[in-house]
C-alpha cells in the first residue's frame, strides 16, 4: 500500500508543504484504516469523483466546481501523454480533522491519496476554511497523484510524479477554469537562493531518488527542486523541451527505465542542470506576471457574463469594479459562484494598483473584461453567453503582439531579419485580431520588401 501524504510545516520562516511516499510498513501503522464512514459524511454529487462528504450548502458547491476545473486541468495539460478518464475518482473531504484521522488520515497532514489499499484507490482531506490556500494546494497536488495513478499510470519517477503534483498545487482556480504555470515570486527568489548557493540537490541524484527514500528524508528542498525541473521543462526557454519531456513521460507510460528514457530525449544530464540553472537565475519575480492577470481577468469575467445573464451591465471598468467590492453583483440561482473568488480578484487588482488599465468590452453579446500590462500585452477574457451547461464558460486570450515587434526590431538591427520575418509571420498568425496587426504588417513591408 502507498500513500502520498501532504503535510505543513514550518521551515525557517516560510511555511513549506511536504509530499511523498510512506512505506508500506509505516502506511500499516496509520490509525483508523478500517473506521467506518461517520453518518454525516454521505454520497455527494460530482462529474468526476465518487465523493463522500459532510460539506453542505455552498461549502459542497464550491468543493465540487473547484475539483471538476481541477480534473479538466490535469486532462488538458497531461493530454499528449496521458490515457482516457474512465472512472470516477474517489475522494472523502471532512470538515472535521478528528474524523479525517479516525478514517486513516494521516495525524498532522491535510491530505492523501492512498493506493493499494483494501479499500482501494482514494483521496481524502480537511477542507478548512480558514486555511482556504492551502486546502486546496493540498487537493490540488494530491488530486494529481491520483489522476496520475489512475489516467497517466506507468511508474513515474518521485522528482516527476511530485513535480507535476507541485506544478497543479500551484495553480489558480478562476470560477470557471484554473490557471497553470504561475511561478510565486517568494518560491522564485528562495529557489535563486539556493541555486547561487549551489546547495541544491544535482539532477542526477533527484532523478534516483526512490519513493521510499524521498519519505525518509521529507526534505522541502526536494518539493522545491522537483517543481522547478517540470516547470523547466515544460515552460523552459520559450518551450524548448516541451516536445521532450511530453515523449519522455510516454516512453515511461512505455515500460522504458527512465534512465534509457531520459538519454533518449535529453541527453546529458549536467548538460541540462546548467540550462536549468541559467533559466531560473535569469528569471524575474514579474515573471508569470501575465498568468496572474490572466487569472484577475477570468476571475471578473465569470462575474461579469454572470451578471449579464441577470440583465445587470455596467458602463465601465470603474462601475463594475465598486459593485464587485461591494458585493452587489447579481448571479443566477442555476450558475452560482462564491462570493469569496470575486472578492480575491478585487484584492488582486488593488494589488496591481495603476500598473493593469482594466477595461469591459463586448464581442457581440459576450462580455468582455480586458488588461492592459505596461508592455502593452492584451489580456481580454470572454464570457460565452451561449455556452451549454457544465462547458468552460470564459476563454482568456494573450496578445503579446507589442513584445513581438519589439523583439523583432532588435532582431533586424542585429542583421538577423531571416528571424525577425519568422517571428513577425508567427505573431500575425497568433494575434490575428490584433489592433497591432497593421503595425505588424507594415513592419514587414518596408523591412522585407
């Protein structure tokens, strides 16, 4: 029996969220395995998981949109590598620690997912609300461990598996989708910390690190590192390894030792470490600055179509922004949200303060709500007005087409114009509804012709 355990605790001064394997020995010495359900913990509704519950009201609503985004995130993002969903996954979430423990939850921990045991295959946790955040980076990466064992399956290596549970704890549920690939600037700079330092941990001995041994030393360090390698490799230097690391996981999914496995689509693993290392020195706590706004931008937007249906509009930014502080925003009865998420996108653009120029907009009869970044990166989410039940309602697009000019630009100084026409043809191709199109297409005449 395995279990993938999700504990807090506190390291220096930060707050550290540690996950691994227990050994079967230890796993056998957890109290509760074989305690019945308590009579208020009963069969919830879910798209995706066989849930048991004793949440009610909106706690249980909440609960169930933020797992069903959660799955669909996994699923698209894991899609070149993964299999089919073809069960629902099941999932025990208490409001209460002492029944959590007394059913086989691990004392100490917020949640797990336990694998091979006489009860099967499952995930349990502690839904607290005044520990919202980390309830549910807590679901969110033990969630993924079971997603992984059930649809990726294959043996995944520890630094892999806890690396993608890291990369999915991370990420921000917006109402009516999540948000992935966001890089917290406090993880960032500890991270940088230590590179500098060179007190991480090389690949090499990450990569050989087993599930039991990873236990053992519960080293936050581990977390921190086998983080940074997915999102290396998935994010890394404009997407470079991406192809890679996707054929890698499927060779694993394969049969193929992950040594074999990893020579074949990467090569030399020091090789790669100093990639790795150059990549997150150079990066900025502004970073994934455009996955935030993306995400303050969703957040409005499943709000403001909302309450378009109610027949509620507003004339600006400014008018929507004073209802959604005061909390008068008008939902339908039929496509709820908590009033909490609107609240964290109202926190998330005062924090931003003058730094976004946010605007409402319309797309025929969908609402719009847009950002504009200081480098004039466009940031517009779109809520579907005619979206069936249960599909994603808001879809967020990024027009980067000012940094691509840009870039373009110290290209054709550089004499290197082969580049900047490719790169130029690309972003016409991407941003095809740009108000920057014609400067893109002007560009290109008086440079190339």
């Amino acid at each position: 029996m395995r279990y993938c355990i999700f504990l807090g605790a506190m390291v220096a001064v930060s707050t550290f969220f540690l996950t691994g394997a227990l050994p079967r020995a230890e796993a056998a010495k957890r109290p509760g395995g074989d305690a019945p359900l308590p009579p208020t913990v009963r069969p919830q509704p879910s798209p995706y998981y066989e849930l048991y519950s004793d949440l009610e009201g909106e706690r249980l609503q909440e609960a169930v949109m933020r797992m069903s985004r959660m799955v669909e995130e996994y699923r698209e993002r894991t899609k070149e590598f993964s299999g089919a969903i073809k069960t629902k996954f099941p999932f025990f979430l208490f409001s209460s620690e002492m029944d959590y423990v007394q059913f086989g939850g691990p004392p100490g921990s917020s949640g797990v997912f336990v694998s091979g045991s006489e009860r099967g295959d499952y995930l349990m946790a502690i839904a607290e609300p005044k520990n919202d955040r980390e309830t549910w980076h807590t679901v969110q990466h033990e969630g993924f461990h079971q997603f992984a064992h059930a649809v990726i399956r294959g043996e995944l290596p520890s630094w892999l598996n806890e690396g993608l549970a890291e990369y999915f704890g991370e990420g921000i549920w917006t109402g009516d989708g999540m948000v992935t690939g966001v890089i917290p600037p406090q993880r960032l700079l500890r991270m940088q910390r230590v590179i500098e330092a060179k007190r991480f941990r090389p690949l090499r001995d990450m990569m050989m690190l087993s599930h039991r041994q990873w236990n053992f030393e519960a080293d936050p360090r581990n977390y921190d590192m086998a983080w940074t390698m997915v999102h290396f490799l998935a994010h890394g230097d404009d997407g470079k390894y991406q192809a890679a690391f996707a054929k890698f996981i499927r060779d694993l999914r394969a049969g193929k030792q992950w040594p074999a496995a990893w020579a074949d689509n990467f090569g030399s693993t020091e090789n790669l470490e100093k990639l790795w290392a150059a990549w997150w020195l150079a990066q900025k706590p502004t970073t994934t600055i455009d996955l935030y706004t993306k995400a303050t931008v969703a957040k409005f937007c499943s709000y403001l179509g909302r309450a378009a249906k109610e027949r509620q509009t507003y004339d600006n930014f400014e008018e929507f922004f004073k209802a959604a502080e005061a909390g008068t925003v008008k939902l339908p009865k039929d496509d709820w949200l908590p009033s909490t998420l609107l609240q964290t996108a109202v926190k998330s653009r005062l924090a931003f303060g003058d730094k976004l120029k946010f605007s409402i907009a319309k797309e025929g009869r969908n609402p719009q709500v847009i950002a504009i970044t200081p480098d004039d990166v466009r940031i517009t989410g779109t809520f579907n007005m005619a979206a069936p039940q249960g599909l994603t309602k808001v879809v967020v697009s990024v027009d980067d087409t000012s940094l691509k000019i840009a870039q373009a630009k110290t290209l054709i100084e550089a004499n290197k114009k082969v580049d900047a026409r490719t790169l130029l043809q690309a972003a016409l191709k991407q941003n095809s509804k740009s108000p920057l199109v014609e400067d893109i297409r002007k560009l290109i005449k008086t440079t190339f012709q």
